[in-house]
C-alpha cells in the first residue's frame, strides 16, 4: 500500500511528486465525489472499509456526520477510476440521484471484464459454498450430542461452535472441525440406526477436542494431534470400543 506520508518526505524526487499529485486513497476519492455532487453540504468524515462478502455487493451508509462505506474486496485492488465510479453509484444512491452513465458504465465494464468475472465466481463458489446441512438429522441433534459431551467432559464450558451433518455419507471423513468457519461437520453415516451411537459420540468428542486444543499455525488445515491430545482422547469412557465400532464400521 502507498503511504503518503513517505511521499512527501521524498518530495524532491520527481517519481514521488508524480505519485503525490495523482494518488488518492479510496476515502479521498469519496470525499472528493461528494464535494462534487453536494458542494453545499458540509463535507462528512469518510471511512472505507473493504470486507469479504460474498458476491460484488457494496454499501453506504451515513451515520451521525460520518460516512460509512463497505466495499467488497473483490474491488480491493481495482484501479482508481473504478473506485471513483463506484462513489458516483453509492452516493447517488444515498442522496436518490442516480450517478451520470458513464460512471454506471464504467462500473459495469470493469466488473465484465473477464479475469474480474472470473475471480468473482470463483470466490462466490468458495465462500457461498454450504458445507453442512445443520445439527438436526433424522435421528440425532447434533447439538444435543455436544451439550451432552459438553457437561460430562468439559464442564460445560466450551463455546458451542457452528455444527452440522456433512451433505455426503463421507466414510473417508467422519468428521472435521473447520476454525476458518468455527464448524463442526460430522459425517451422515452416523444419522442411522445401524450406526451405533457410541461411534457417533466419539466421533464429536474427537472434533471437540481440536476445539480445546487449538492449532498454532493457523490456516492448516491438517488434523494435529498432539500427545496432550491424545492422552485427553483416552479419557473417553469405552474408548476401546468405540474405536473397535468405527472399524466395524468402516
Ligand atoms: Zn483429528
């Protein structure tokens, strides 16, 4: 990111002064806009914040004398003119008075180009995507198996996470906790009569116990475990057989 301040203690090299006079930061710009299409009211204090969503939606708001605006990151990196037509469009929708075509076009060009396109259905596939179909299964709640767990093992001091049944009858991933999404996703091979209980509940004492036993380096999605790990897992009361289920059942 461009700093201006550095700019300006460079100013003498004739690169920076380049920079200095043409650069403007995303709260620049919108400042700037709206100076352009309300030049009688007072200028608001402006924050621009860029946020993960999921499609190329962005927002603006105007909130106690200061002007709010969410911009997906998706934008994050898009050249200052497209910037600049988005602050056209947002304000024009905050103050009902739809932004001259050529910004509405200019928007529209960018988000049609084809690497823009692409990547945004890229990230709305990874981000839309739904991974599990909620606690409520034909047989178990999920959740009820947790709190039970919970109170026998934890004391019932663990933060409940987001769980849910895997959309698959996954025999090669039984279950998994996802920190990214703070998800427990526990396969749909254990919702069924023939899936004995006790393999279900070890399965999810399992997955809490990567809750309790946070990884380090976040981002991996390996499953670690670690002595301290295992020695808690083993506490699990029929922990043999439980495990002796499991391969049955596999
Ligand atoms: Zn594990």
């Amino acid at each position: 990111m461009f700093d201006p301040g550095e700019a300006s203690e460079n100013f003498l090299k004739p690169v920076n002064v380049a920079s200095a006079l043409f650069f403007e930061t995303p709260q620049q710009i919108f400042a700037r806009v709206h100076r352009e299409i309300r030049p009688r009211t007072p200028a608001p204090a402006v924050d621009v914040e860029y946020r993960r969503f999921a499609n190329a939606n962005s927002q603006i708001r105007l909130e106690a004398g200061r002007l709010a605006v969410t911009i997906t990151d998706l934008l994050a990196a898009a050249p200052a003119p497209v910037t600049e037509a988005l602050a056209h469009i947002l304000l024009g929708k905050l103050y009902r008075r739809p932004a001259a075509r050529q910004y509405a076009h200019r928007y529209r060009l960018y988000l049609n180009r084809k690497d823009v396109r692409r990547q945004i259905g890229l990230l709305r596939q990874e981000r839309g995507r739904k991974i599990h179909t909620g606690p409520e299964g034909e047989l178990y709640n999920l959740e009820e198996i947790f709190e039970e767990l919970n109170r026998a093992h934890f004391g019932g001091m663990m933060a409940r996470p987001a769980i849910g049944w895997s959309l698959v009858r996954s025999r090669t991933r039984l279950g998994h906790y996802d920190p990214s999404h703070n998800t427990i996703v526990i396969s749909r091979i254990f919702d069924d009569a023939r899936a004995p209980r006790l393999a279900l509940e070890y399965v999810m004492f399992h997955e809490m116990l990567h809750l309790h036993y946070p990884v380090d380096h976040s981002g991996a999605r390996r499953c670690v475990h670690t002595p301290e790990f295992k020695a808690h897992e083993k506490q699990f009361p029929q922990f043999r057989e439980a495990r002796a289920l499991l391969k049955k059942l596999l």
